[in-house]
C-alpha cells in the first residue's frame, strides 16, 4: 500500500471507528464459526453492551449456544479489534418480538449520523444442512420487512458440506 493509500486508509479509520457487521439467521446457522474464521480464533469474542462496558462472559455463557443475544452489544475478537460484530438472536418463524429488535436494530444502526455506531455490513447466514427448509418464514420476512438502507446485506449459505452426503447418493450406481 503506498503512503498515500496509508494515509486515506487512518483518516477514513479515525472518522468511522471500526468496521461493524450485524451477522443475522437462525439459531445454529453457524454465525459464530463464520466469525471465528473471518478473524481467524478459536476463542469466542469479547463481549461490550453498547456503552463499551465489557460483559460478564458467565452472564451470557449459557445463551451463546441457544441463539439468544442481545443486537446492541458488541463482539470483538482480540484477534481482529478493527472489526465489530453485533449478533442478532437466532430469530425463528413466529419469534416476531427478536425480528422486531432486529429490525428497530438495522433503522436505527443503518441511519445513523454518528459514523462510530453505523453498521456497515449485513451477513445473512442461510443452513443449506436441510433441504426441506432451506429458505424459511424468517428469511421472507427479512428480506421483505427490512430496509437495509444503504448497507449492503450479504448473504452468506452454511452447512454446504451436508449436501454433501445427498448429492453423493443420488450420484452411486444403483
């Protein structure tokens, strides 16, 4: 990168702060192996409410694995400080109270003034791990109840290695 680039790339870091990404989808979607390999870590984040006070790891130990977050806090890797994730609760079809958080979540994040709080990514994360319900409720709604605004959404499908398994058998011999 040369000097100049440098340069643009602090003065763009010191304006907007860190890059923040709401990683969305159901519970077991595999949210968090995706950002433990984006930031390359086995541990699990570090945990901030959104006053940048660090959480009590034991205070949300037990809901790490259920899906159950709460949107604002923040998650950073001490392997990648420059990224901050924030976590949507594995909302299911029918869980209309976590979408609505959600929601509010990505209005309020995605337009706000204070450059330090906007998000500046969605990673959806779809399971392709069941055919039969690859594409839910959940996801309809997202995609035609939330206004991203100017944010781009990415959507990332996990669990392929299972299709693994379906498209073998229907390519052995009889």
């Amino acid at each position: 990168m040369s000097a100049e680039n440098t340069e643009d790339f602090e003065n763009l870091q010191e304006k907007f702060g860190r890059f923040r990404i709401l990683i969305v989808g159901r519970a077991n979607a595999g949210k968090t192996t995706i950002l433990r390999g984006i930031c390359d870590s086995t541990e699990n984040p570090e945990i901030y409410d959104g006053d940048g006070n660090k959480v009590d790891p034991s205070k949300v130990e037990g809901s790490m694995g259920r899906g159950i977050h709460n949107v604002e806090n923040e998650l950073i890797f001490r392997s990648n400080e420059k990224l901050v994730f924030h976590d949507s609760q594995g909302f299911e079809a029918g869980r209309e109270d976590e979408f609505l958080q959600m929601k509010k979540f990505i209005a309020d994040r995605a337009k706000t003034t204070f450059l330090k709080k906007r998000i500046h990514a969605i990673w959806y994360c779809i399971p392709m791990d069941k055919l039969d319900r690859a594409i839910q409720r959940s996801e309809e709604m997202f995609f035609d109840e939330c206004d991203p605004g100017n944010v781009p959404v990415v959507v990332l499908f996990t669990k392929f290695d299972a299709l693994r398994a379906v498209a073998l058998g229907r390519l052995a011999p009889a």
